[in-house]
C-alpha cells in the first residue's frame, strides 16, 4: 500500500506540475488561459494529493507536494490585484446594478427572475442571453423599468432615463451572436454615466475570446467619464486575460472569489466553481457592497453591486 500510495503521489505531482506550466505558458499562448479558469479545481486536487503526501511519510514528496499548492495558490490570488475600492462606512448608493445572464433554456421559469429583480430593486439591469422569446417578459417590467435599450442578446433595464446608446459587434458574425457590448449613458439625477453590458466569447473558442478582450480594452481606453462594466465575462479573475484587461484599463473589479458557474447542467442542479459574471467600474466609484442571487434555473448565478460615487 506504501508504494501504491509513493505512486499515485509522484503520478499526481507529475501531472500537477505539468498543468501549473500550462497556466504560465498562457501568458505566451491565449488557449491555454481555460487552464487558470480551472485553477481552483487544480488547488484542491492539490490538497488531496498533500494529504497522501503526508499519509506517504516521505518529508520529500510532502515538501514537492506543498511547493506546488504554494504555486497554485500565488495564481490563484494574483487575482487579487485590480479589486474596486471600498467606499466608506456610511457611503451613500449610487447605483445598484445586477447583470444576470438569462441563459436561453431559461424559459419556464421568468416569473422567479422577475420576483428576484422585485426584491433585488436594482436601479439598472443587464441581462445577457435574452432572445426575441423574453419579449413579454421584458414588458411586463418596463413598470419598474421604464427605459430599455436593447433586444437580442444583450439587454439593459434602467429606472433612470436613456441619453443614448450605442453598441460593438463581432465583425462576420449574425445578429443573434454578433453583440459583444452594448453600452447605455444613465442620466442618474443630473449626472451623465455610461453603464455597459458585456458578454464576451466562452474559452472554448480562445482566439474569439482573446479578439473580444482586445476590442473592450480598446473601448474602456477610448472612454472618458464614469463607466462601468457589468456581465458575463466568461473569464476569471486569475486568468491572463482579464488580469491583463484590468491593468491595461484601471478599471475597479467587484467579484474575485465569489463563484458564479456552473449552477446546473441542462436540469441537473450543480455547484458553481467559477466567477465569470463580473462588475467593472472606473475610479468615479466604490464599492459598497457585492452580493449575489438566488437559482433562478440558469447555469448563471446573478450578482448584484453597490457602487458609491466618489468624483
């Protein structure tokens, strides 16, 4: 059993080791970065394989062990970096924004989604995956949610008046796939804030995805003014991508641990692992407070922020 267990262990070093490099060759290497969506997974097979480790009695393959979870946990809080500041005690809200994407099954169930914005009572909404069939749903919320922008994809709820709109697509792509921002400008009692949904490609298609957070890098460094950022980013916050969008943009990040994917498969109930919905918000803002939904029966899990003003 000793041996069995000295091999599964040096098996379990071998492999951890080889996706950690994987981790650092997508700094070189855009497809590899689904590896750092994965890290938590990657740290808790490390704990086990530290518990066999220890379960060995070899002071070598404990300390192998335990060098690399110290590497995977280094990535995981590089993360860290990049967090919205927090607003005072006391601060005042601004806005309460909740971005949810709808997932396109989500059809059945929309009086839940409704309840939940009732109760949320956020000033703005971004919803993402909403189809021509959300049609009804979204007007039967146009009493809370008077102005509205957008119909196919992407959508934005407002308590507060439209000013305008404008939106980036995906070049070559339909209609129904092609929307990857769609930005709103809130006139929120006199002040002018630009609030943009976002939605960006699945790292299953790494060269898509790396064009899109080409493009809303770009678009966050032409902006001037208030601006934020709500919506599946299909990223997390430990990946090259959006490490490297937060540097390049300045922009103050809302969600880092809180996992919101997967909450179920197809209609299995699942535990979320990952934050991929996220809220941005440049240094016009802090944070308050960041919490999220319930299960509203999609495989995203809403979140909801606080943002104080602070210029």
């Amino acid at each position: 059993m000793s041996k069995l267990l000295r091999a599964i262990v040096a098996a379990g070093l071998v492999v951890g080791v080889a996706l950690l490099a994987l981790c650092v060759f997508a700094n070189w290497y855009p497809a590899l970065d689904i590896v750092n969506d994965g890290l938590p997974f990657l740290a808790a097979g490390t704990v086990a394989l530290l518990a066999l480790a220890f379960a060995t009695g070899s002071r070598k393959r404990i300390g192998a062990t335990a060098i690399l979870l110290a590497l995977i946990v280094t990535l995981l809080l590089s993360g860290l970096p990049g967090m919205a500041p927090q607003a005072p005690d006391g601060s005042e809200r601004f806005l309460r924004v909740v971005t949810f994407n709808l997932w396109g099954r989500n059809d059945h169930h929309l009086d839940r989604v409704a309840a939940f914005l009732a109760e949320a009572d956020a000033d703005a909404v971004v919803l993402q995956e909403a189809r021509a069939h959300h049609n009804a749903f979204l007007e039967a919320l146009s009493a809370r949610y008077p102005h509205r922008t957008g119909e196919n994809g992407l959508v934005i709820l407002s308590k507060y008046p439209i000013l305008g709109d404008n939106r980036i697509d995906r070049e070559g792509y339909p209609p129904w796939i092609s929307l990857m921002v769609l930005r709103a400008t809130l006139d929120v009692n006199g002040k002018a804030v630009d609030l943009a949904g976002v939605h960006l490609a699945r790292p299953f298609y790494p060269d898509l995805q790396q064009a899109d957070i080409v493009a809303l890098t770009r678009f966050v460094q032409d902006h001037r003014g208030p601006l934020i950022l709500a919506g599946d980013f299909n990223m997390t916050p430990w990946t090259v991508k959006l490490k490297g969008f937060t540097d390049a943009t300045g922009l103050g990040r809302f969600n880092t641990f809180r996992p919101t994917w997967p909450m179920r498969w197809h209609a299995l109930p699942l535990l979320p692992f990952v934050p991929i919905d996220n809220v941005f918000a440049s240094r016009h803002f802090a944070n308050i407070a960041t919490t999220l939904g319930p299960r509203l029966d999609s495989d995203h899990r809403p979140v909801i922020a606080d943002i104080a003003l602070i210029e």
